[in-house]
C-alpha cells in the first residue's frame, strides 16, 4: 500500500459530517430527530412539537449529536454527542434533568432496563456509568460524576446494548470486537468480569441488538458490520450461530460495500424480525431500501423475510428506528455541515408500515412507504423534524455521499507509514498537562 493510499483519510479532517438520528419512544408516544446539534422531539398522543427545557448547568448541545436513545420504559432520553455532554431528558416534561461531562467525544450511548444506570462509550475505547438512583425527574441533578466501567484497546465504541434481562452489557468497536460484560451489582467499581467475545467480523462493528423469546429468555445477539454480514451469537460462549451474507441475496448488479448502518429489532409474534438499512452503504449498486429478516431461534438461523425497495424515493436511510408494538419502522435521511449547499443541515422523515405481528408471512400484507400525509402526525410532525423548505433531490444525494465519506473516515481504520506515526505521536494534541 503506498503512502498516499495510507494517508488519504487526513485529507478531510476539516469536514465534521455527521448523520441524522431518528429514536422512536417504545410505544410511540413521541419521536426524536437529531441533526447536528439540533434535537427535535414531536409528541405523537398530542400531535405537536414539543419544547425543550434545559436549567442544568451546562449549555445545549454545540456540536454534533451522534447519539440518542430512549430507556426501555420510555420515561427517560438521552443525547451525547461531539461537544462532550451526555444530556439525560425526563420524557414527561422534556427537561434535560442532568447533565454529565465526558473527556473524550461520546459515540454511542445506552440505558438499563431498569432505567437506573446510563452507560456512554467514548472514541477513546472507554465505557462509563452514571448512576441515577436518587435522581428526581422533576428538578435539575448537578451532582451525579461518571465512572469508568469497561475499556477496549484505543479503539472507537461503536455500539452499546444491554443484553434481554440486563445481565450483560455488549459493547463493539471500529476492530472487529464484540465484548459481553457481566453488568456488576456495583457499577462505579467498574465491570470486571468479561462473560466472552465474539469474534468472527471481518470488518468494524456498526450496530447491535437482541432477539429472544420466553422459551430463551436470555436472548441471541445480532450484529451487523462493515463486513457486509448480519451475525447471530450465543453471548454466554461467544459461539457464532448463524452469518447472512447481505451482498450475496441482493437483486443488484453491483457490489455492496460495506457500511451496514443499523440493525434494529422488531419482536413478531412467531418471527423475530430484523430490519437492516443498506442503501447508504451502495457503490455502483442499483439497490437502495431496507432488507428484513427473520431469526429462527429454534433453529438458531437468520433468513430473508422481505425487501422492501424504495428506488425512485431518492431517500437513503442513515438512522432507523421502531416503537415496539405500531407496526412502524421509522427512517432518516440527512446530514449537518453539508458543504457547498444552501441546506448544511437537512433531514428527511419517512415511515413504512406493515410489519404488525406476523404480518410478514401473508402476501397481501406487504410493508409499505407511507406517504407525507399518511404519517402519523402529519404536516405538523414534518414541519417540526424535517423542516418547512424543500429541498432539491440533488443535494440529498450529495449528503448520502458526504455522510458514506465521513462513516468511512470514522470507521475504517488508517494506516501510516513508521515516520508519520512518530511524527503523529510527538504532534498529538490531546495529552494532558
């Protein structure tokens, strides 16, 4: 590999592209779109925009948000992102109750099942936790401190998940590693007990999440990766079950390269479905949508259950999400700090039905894209979370490239000749006084 090759990626330190995020509230009493350091929440019981409160002591977010997520229970939210504060929400009121400063950027973010613990995971490698036992959801906390919890080797988190039952806590990085941490009693002491690690990814770990059934109430991980693959695990040995080789069940005639941006689950009555985006991550690929597939768990084995295509839409998902009984996968597309347009930051909302319990089997049953005026909450819920302007198809393009460019960056690990990396280390500017 020639140097030019191993340096390519610092040519576009300067562009800070980050993606658009979409969570939707477990049984969708509300909705969350962030974008840059924008977060818009709309609440879908009182179909309008909801206002955002923060007194804490810290500011709102000023820079980009790259993480947002509901606890399991819906009472609580959070954001975490660039400028280094992990911002906790009461959902009730939507005002920011606590909020904690990282030393690194944060990348990823999770809460415990029981809504006591909020863990977040750095670019540096490390987990921390926050306790919120004692916390008041009516009144602004300024005395809850981080702890660390887990490390992995200097390497970017890129997910983090509670396992089903909150036993385990499974934390994957940008090289390949997925690590299952025995959740401690004691979190501020630190988890030290690692359960296992799969291994078997070929390529950085982008996403995470659970499938299980009351005949396995622990559940099996999924995982998707750079590696163009879906993986199904046994966390307890760290056995790999099952691999869907994406590319390989694709109507396309080109290659798909690797960049599978989410994995987010949907619990059928007798399917357990997973919903995975792609579009985002084509080269000269003629496929653009969403795959979904079912796990057996009987037979410990992932299979395709629908393509659902959405050429013609000039829509590439970069975040997806599901409440768990509406039958409704929500979808972003968009970006901030997009260069050289009059929109540096825009998003598009878009929402495809038909995936109610065991809807997926029958034909006449087929997952559908709503249109604008179909979507619950309709002109009001775009308005608030995608914005008034239209925007022109080309600059979405350009922003689904900006956003694989920037993913790529991030996630695909650089290589540097002997001489730059001494020039690197003695240049570097994070060390501390």
């Amino acid at each position: 590999m020639s140097e030019t090759q191993m340096e390519e990626g610092d040519t576009h330190k300067d562009i800070e592209v980050a993606p658009a995020l979409i969570a939707v509230h477990p049984t969708q009493e509300s909705v969350a779109v962030a974008v840059g350091s924008d977060l818009r929440v709309f609440d879908l019981h009182g179909g309008c925009a909801v206002s955002l409160v923060d007194d804490s002591c810290g500011p709102f977010h000023n820079d980009s948000i790259r993480a947002i997520r509901y606890g399991a229970k819906g009472k609580l939210f959070v954001s975490a992102g660039d400028d280094k504060l992990v911002k906790i929400w009461s959902t009730e009121s939507w005002r920011c109750i606590c909020t904690v400063s990282s030393e690194k950027r944060v990348s990823a973010v999770a809460l415990s099942n029981d809504g006591l613990y909020v863990c977040f995971a750095d670019k540096f490698g490390v987990v921390w936790v926050v306790d919120l036992n004692g916390l008041d959801r009516n009144q602004v906390s300024t005395n809850k401190k981080e702890a660390p919890l887990l490390a992995h080797y200097c390497s970017i988190i890129t997910g983090l998940e509670f396992s089903t039952g909150g036993r385990f806590i499974v934390s994957a990085d940008r090289d390949f590693k997925i690590r299952v941490t025995v959740f401690p009693k004691e979190p501020l002491n630190g988890g030290h007990e690692i359960q296992s690690f799969c291994l078997g990814h070929t390529e950085f770990v982008t996403c995470l999440a659970f499938v299980s059934a009351s005949e396995y109430p622990q559940g099996f991980l999924v995982s998707g990766s750079g590696d163009s693959t879906v993986r199904l695990w046994n966390i307890s040995s760290g056995s790999l079950l099952d691999t869907f080789e994406v590319e390989m069940k694709l109507p396309s005639k080109g290659k798909l390269r690797s960049l599978l941006y989410r994995v987010f689950l949907h619990d059928g009555f007798f399917l357990n479905i997973i919903v995975v985006s792609l579009a985002v991550n084509m080269l000269d690929c003629s496929f653009q949508g969403v795959v979904v597939l079912s796990c057996d768990l009987s037979a410990q084995t992932l299979s395709i259950a629908k393509v659902v295509s959405m050429e013609g839409e000039c829509f590439i998902p970069t975040s997806l999400s599901t409440g768990s009984s509406a039958g409704l996968l929500w979808m972003v597309a968009g970006v901030s700090n997009l260069r050289g347009f009059d929109n540096p930051s825009l998003t598009r909302v878009r929402v495809i039905s038909g995936f109610e319990k065991s809807s997926l089997n029958p034909p006449e049953h087929q997952p559908t894209v709503l249109a604008d005026e179909e979507i619950p909450g309709g002109d009001q819920l775009l308005e608030k979370l995608q914005g008034s302007v239209p925007v022109e198809q080309k600059v979405f393009l350009a922003a689904a490239e900006a956003v694989k460019s920037a993913m790529s960056n991030l996630l695909v690990k650089k290589q540097y000749c002997s001489e730059t990396r001494e020039f690197r280390k003695r240049t570097r500017n994070d060390k501390k006084n």
